[in-house]
C-alpha cells in the first residue's frame, strides 16, 4: 500500500476545513488509479461549481497524494481559507497582469519538485447552461508541454447540483451524488518538438479539454448538443 504524501500542518487545516463539505453527498471515485502515487502529475479538470475546489482537494488526498491548485489570486485574500490555500501550496493566479507569468513559473516549479498540479483550464465556473466545458486559457498547455509528466484529464459531476454559482442555488438536500472520472494520460508526443506558437498551443489546449469532455460524457451518459460545443466567443490565449 502506497503511503501517503505529506503536506504538513496547512494541508492538515485544509483537510479539517474540506472534508466536511463532502459529506453532503455521496462520492464515486472511476479509475483514481491512474491518479500517481509518487511523482509529479498534472491534473487537468472541468469546473461546474464553486464547490469544486474542496471536492476535488479531497479526491486527491484520499488517493494519498497532496493537490496544489492553480487558483485565481482574489481566493488567495478571503480571510482564513486564502491562508490555508496559499500555505498548503496553493499557486496564485494573476491574469492581465505582470505578475501572470510568475504563475506559471511557479506551477513549473511545483511540477519539477515532484509534486501534483490541479488546473481549471476554463479559469472560471462554466457559463454553459448545460454545464459543458468552454473554452479554455492556453497556460495548461505551455504546463502540459514544458514539463514532461503525465498530464491527467478528469471530470467531476455533480457539485452543480449541490450550488450553483450562476443561479445562486445552494440545495444539499435531498443529499446529492458528485463523481470523479479519471482519464488515462495524454500522449502528447506528436507537440513536445514543435515550436510553442499560439497555434499548437491552442490545438493541444483543445485536445486536453477534449480529453476531459470524454470523461465527462462516460459520467453523464450524454453528448453535448451542437450548441454546447460551439466556441463561446472568449478569445482565450
């Protein structure tokens, strides 16, 4: 049996804070497996729900590894839970600004160290009235092409339910179902000797969410409708 990864006293809070929230529903954990259980990984997920973080954090750390979120910098100042995300290796996010590529820098960082990265590539909860994944931002590729390790899709389903953020329902009752599906790593061979043009930036961005949208079909039964697929006018670099 693998051990677990430690994370010290600021996981430790985090873990006090998060799970507790996750008894509002039942969770159903498909091939967490392919989740590594030593090593750095890149976890690349869809994002329904302002609840997502603190599920998520616990898939991963009842598979014995420890997540450091890639979350926007205004988490990083709300009292009491921008501490405990920062000091449990949380990396802040700063987009249109100068301070964006120190993220990114960081998130490398983090990756080198031998250590897990949980990404929302959409930056924000989707707006997609079918809770399909949009567009996404191309930093999750630069990560996924300059860091030669396994870069994981995974879909979560059900924290909408649970709240939502655009209707600003919160229903934890009757108690809810949240499933996580993990993907096999990508194979992006074919993109690591090519140039890092905005192109195959975007391509490999694309495939990723791909990736993660299969997933999530195999949870929800379902395939997006054609409306659902279609660009939502951000351009997203």
């Amino acid at each position: 049996m693998a051990e677990r990864e430690k994370g010290g006293f600021w996981v430790g809070a985090a873990a006090v804070m998060f799970y507790p929230l996750t008894w509002m529903a039942r969770s159903v954990y498909r091939h967490a497996d392919r989740i590594p259980r030593h090593g750095p990984a890149l976890l690349v997920m869809n994002h329904v729900s302002h609840l997502d973080p603190a599920v998520d954090a616990v898939f991963v750390h009842r598979n014995k590894r420890v997540p450091r979120f890639m979350a926007k910098a205004s988490l990083f100042r709300i009292p009491g839970f921008g501490k405990i995300l920062g000091g449990s290796g949380g990396i802040p996010v700063y987009r249109g600004s100068g301070e964006a590529g120190d993220s990114l820098r960081a998130a490398h960082q983090t990756l080198r160290d031998g250590k897990i990265v949980l990404i929302y590539p959409e930056g924000t909860i989707t707006k997609d009235p079918e809770g399909w994944p949009k567009r996404a931002y191309t930093g999750v590729a630069r990560l996924a092409l300059e860091n030669d390790v396994p870069v994981i899709p995974i879909a979560r389903w059900g924290t909408q339910d649970i709240w939502n953020g655009y209707t600003k329902k919160f229903r934890p009752l009757p108690r809810k179902t949240v499933v996580h599906s993990v993907g096999e790593p990508v194979d992006l061979s074919a993109y690591r000797d090519k140039e890092r043009s905005q192109v195959v930036l975007r391509e490999v961005t694309e495939l990723l969410m791909e990736r993660v949208q299969d997933q999530l079909v195999e949870v929800r039964g379902q395939q997006p409708s054609r409306s659902s697929r279609a660009d939502d006018g951000e351009g997203r670099a």
